[in-house]
C-alpha cells in the first residue's frame, strides 16, 4: 500500500472540494529532482507541464512528459513522479462518479500518454482562467475527454518487461542507457541466454531489444538537453551514438523534433 506520507498534489490541498462539481484544476511549481513517491488519488487525473519535463512511472512502465504531451492516469493507479527539470505542473482531477457516465469512459481506463494538439491544448488552458465557472470547467472537461481518448501516442513511453529476467536487463539498460555492454553481458547478467531477452522484449513491450534500448538513450537525453547547458554533440557521445546525425534521426523518431528544437523550444503554456 503507498504511504500516503508520499501522495501527490491533490486539489484539496487548494482547499477546493470535488462536491462542489466533478473537476478540478491545480497548478503547482516543483524544483529539478523533486520525487513524488508510489501514491494513488481517489479521482482520475490529466498531468501535464506547460513548463519543463517530468517523468511519471507506473506498473506499466515510465512515461516521460515534456511540453505538448500530457498522462493521463485513472483513478486507484499507482504511480509516482520525478522532476526532471524546474517544472509548472498542472494538472486536472475528476471524480470517479462524474467521469463514469462519460461515453469514452470504456477508452479511458488505463493510463497513457498524449499529444497535446491546438483544441485539447485551448480546453485544458480555459479551465485554469481566474474564477472560471463550474459549469464551464463541467462543459469543457466533457469536450477535453473526447480529444483526449483520440490522441493517445506512446512515443515518450517506456514500457517495462513483466518477466523477471527481461526486467532485470530492462533495469540495467536504464541504470546506465549510455552502457557499453552487448546483449549477451546483459542477458547473462540477468540469469538468461541471449535468445530468451530476445523473444521477451517484443512479446512483453512490443518493441524489440534495439529499439527499447535507443528510446531508452532518447528519453535519457532530455534531461542532459533540457536548458541547453549541455550541447548536442555532447549528449551524443555521452549517450553512445556514432554522430550528432545518428542522434538526431534518433531523436526526432521518438519526439517528433530535433535535439535543436526541443533546447531552443519557447517557453509557452502545454
């Protein structure tokens, strides 16, 4: 069971009761490393950034969460969260009894990450207006959990292997994502032939072990780029890639931009 010592932001922290309708907005600032440990929240939660990068972890795995992405995470889940950089949370709270007589309800229960697009994006930011309505913020939670059950993309998840063994090879890649070892040092390692990582990797995660391991370096990449106090070409040879240009096809495959673009990226709102 979480220690509750542990939860998360909650919007009765802010004093604001869900009685008093089914949704509620919370922003908080968070410090770089700040970690949320393993809690649960009785009400569904969208968390987001609209400054800065996070990294939410479930049983499912880790889900990194830069600007334009968003998780969504149903009520009862366990999950923790770690500060990769300074960071503007937001986040949205529903109560369970508001969102089960939603007609996406059946797509919306188990966590995934979005892509925040422009209408999804301007309905979340209406419900965080000063004094906003009640019925409003209802009306525009309705609109937003139709968008959101469309824009489910897993590019920023890291899904994590169930069997022991591929775990225990999962854990080390992500110990060190830049490692030298081969598969082989690491199945045996982890008490398992090479051929058995093999066949795991893309029956528990669907991706194979060479594209786990690339998403892992790109997903540690983001903290190293984050504010620009450490170059490209650093980042790639830190990471273990062949060249700048072999990072960023890497890269823009998973974020969708290039490393330059993700440094140089304005600061605005999702």
């Amino acid at each position: 069971m979480p220690d509750p010592d542990l939860a998360g932001p909650s919007p009765r922290d802010n004093g604001f009761s869900l009685a008093q309708g089914g949704v509620a907005a919370l922003a908080r600032f968070y410090e770089r490393g700040v970690h949320l440990g393993l809690h649960v929240h009785a009400e569904a939660q969208l968390l987001f950034a609209s400054r800065g990068v996070m990294q939410v972890t479930t049983p499912k795995g880790r889900w990194l969460v830069p600007p334009r992405r968003a998780v969504w995470v149903p009520p009862r889940l366990d999950h923790a969260v770690d500060m990769l950089t300074d960071l503007e949370m937001r986040s949205l709270y529903i109560a369970p009894t508001w969102l089960a007589s939603h007609p996406e309800l059946p797509r919306l229960g188990h966590e995934f990450v979005v892509a925040v697009g422009t209408l999804l994006r301007e309905l979340v930011l209406a419900m965080f207006a000063d004094r906003a309505d009640p019925r409003r913020i209802d009306l525009l939670a309705r609109l937003a959990l139709f968008e959101l059950a469309e824009a489910e993309d897993a590019a920023t998840f890291m899904p994590m292997p169930f069997d022991p063994r591929a775990r225990r090879v999962a854990e080390q890649v992500l110990a060190e994502p830049a490692g030298t070892h081969n598969l082989d040092d690491l199945a045996r390692a982890a008490g398992a032939s090479q051929r058995t990582i093999t066949r795991l990797f893309p029956a528990e995660t669907d991706l194979t072990f060479k594209e786990w391991r690339q998403r892992a370096r790109i997903l540690a990449s983001v903290e190293m780029l984050d504010g620009g106090r450490t170059s490209v070409s650093v980042v790639a040879a830190r990471l273990g890639f062949s060249s700048t240009a072999a990072f960023g096809h890497a890269f823009r495959q998973v974020l969708g931009i290039p490393p330059s673009e993700f440094m140089n990226r304005p600061e605005r709102p999702i």
